[in-house]
C-alpha cells in the first residue's frame, strides 16, 4: 500500500524560530494536503496543493509539491505559541470513480516550543 | 455552514453494548467519510460513502456498521467492540464530485472508550 514519510517526527524549537519538515511517497499523488492537529480536535486543513512544482503561502506557512509528485515540504515563519500541535501531510488519489478519493495520511510531526 | 459536526463527543461502552456515533454536515458534500485513530498514529480510513452509497470499506471488522441515511448524516453502528478498538473516530466530508480535487474537512472527532 501507499505510505507517506514525514519527518522529523517531533521538533522542539523556540518561539520565533522558522520550521520545516517535509513528506515523501513511494507513490505518486494527484493533490497534496498539510493539514494540523490540536489534542483532541479533527485535522484541520492548512494548505492544499494541486499541481507538480506549485508553491503555496497561506500566512506565514509555505508549502510546496514537488515535481516527481512524490513528495510536499511545509515551511513555518516566526513560529509562535498556536503553532504546536501534530502537523500531517496527507496525499490525495482518485479512485476509478468519482467519490472514491482516499487520502492517505503521513506519520504527523509533532511541534514544541519550548518557552 | 462550513463544518461538519460529530456526536458524541466522548463515548464509553462495554463490549455487550451497541452504540452509535453521528456525523452531520450541512455544506452540499456529497462524499463522507469515516476515519480511525489511535493516540500517536495518523487517521486511518475505514470507510467511504459516494452519494449515500458506500464505496470503499477497508475491510474493517463487521462490528463495525456504517449508515448514510441522507446527503447530510453519517452513521456509524458499533456492537460487540473490542478494547483494543477504543480510538478516536473521524468523520469527514467532501465535494464528491469527479475531476474536483476533494479537499476533506474533519469533525472534531468522537473519543470512543471500550471497557
């Protein structure tokens, strides 16, 4: 089956710091997510990428989808106290039918910022 | 209305009980969604309804029993669970629509404890 590595798994960083972790696929994807966890909560979506190469901002998160298909950074600026939480990656495959999309999700880097 | 709404919130069962959990979402999607995580893991899929009809199961247990009575409501039936199935459970929804890239939006989720 399709797996996603995401990495680092946990980073501790202080407030103010830049962030980047990054996700890679042993499939291609059609769309790549980030989506981000609080404890107890949904994913919630951060940024959704469409096309080979395309480079997003939403805030201070840039993300990217490279160009093989098989892989998505996500960049954090000036990382502040709401930013911690559980950060997935997620790739997008259409099914033969419509409807039939599975998102597969990486293994999640965790976010400290150490006071 | 741009969320989709998960009841309850927490759950505690014995393994002799049935329960349900309920999602509700009221955007005009028409692809549902259940999803299953343990602490520390990324969601896992289970289950995909396309236009009230279900179109993926990841051969998941007979215990547990999906439901979409309507566009808007999901289901899931739970009897004779397992401790080992205590997780949090996911629903999500999606445009459903072919050659739209389905971005997923999550509930926040229904905590399922099994004794």
């Amino acid at each position: 089956g399709q797996q996603l590595n995401q990495s680092p798994q946990s980073m501790f960083i202080q407030e103010g710091e830049d962030v980047s972790m990054n996700c890679t696929s042993s499939s291609i994807f059609n769309t790549w997510l980030w989506y981000k966890q609080d404890p107890g909560e949904g994913p919630v979506l951060l940024i959704a990428l469409y096309k080979a190469g395309e480079l997003t901002s939403n805030g201070r998160l840039t993300a990217q989808f490279g160009i093989t298909r098989k892989d998505s950074f996500l960049n954090i600026s000036a990382s502040i106290p709401s930013d911690v939480g559980i950060y997935f990656c997620a790739g997008l495959s259409n099914g033969p039918n419509f409807g039939n999309e599975k998102l597969t999700f990486g293994t999640g880097t965790r976010l400290t910022i150490i006071p | 209305d741009t969320e989709v709404t998960q009841t309850p919130k927490h759950l505690v069962m014995g393994m002799t009980n049935k329960k349900s959990l309920k999602c509700e979402q009221h955007m005009g999607h028409r692809a549902m969604y259940w999803y299953k995580q343990k602490a520390k893991k990324p969601p896992e899929l289970m289950f995909v309804y396309s236009y009230e009809k279900l179109s993926i199961n990841e051969s998941v247990p007979s215990r547990f029993s999906p439901e979409c009575p309507n566009s808007s409501l999901l289901n899931l039936h739970l009897h004779a669970l397992q401790p080992e199935d205590s997780a949090l459970y996911l629903c999500a929804s999606s445009q459903g629509q072919p050659n739209w890239a389905n971005v997923l939006t999550f509930g926040a989720g229904s905590r399922l404890t099994v004794l």
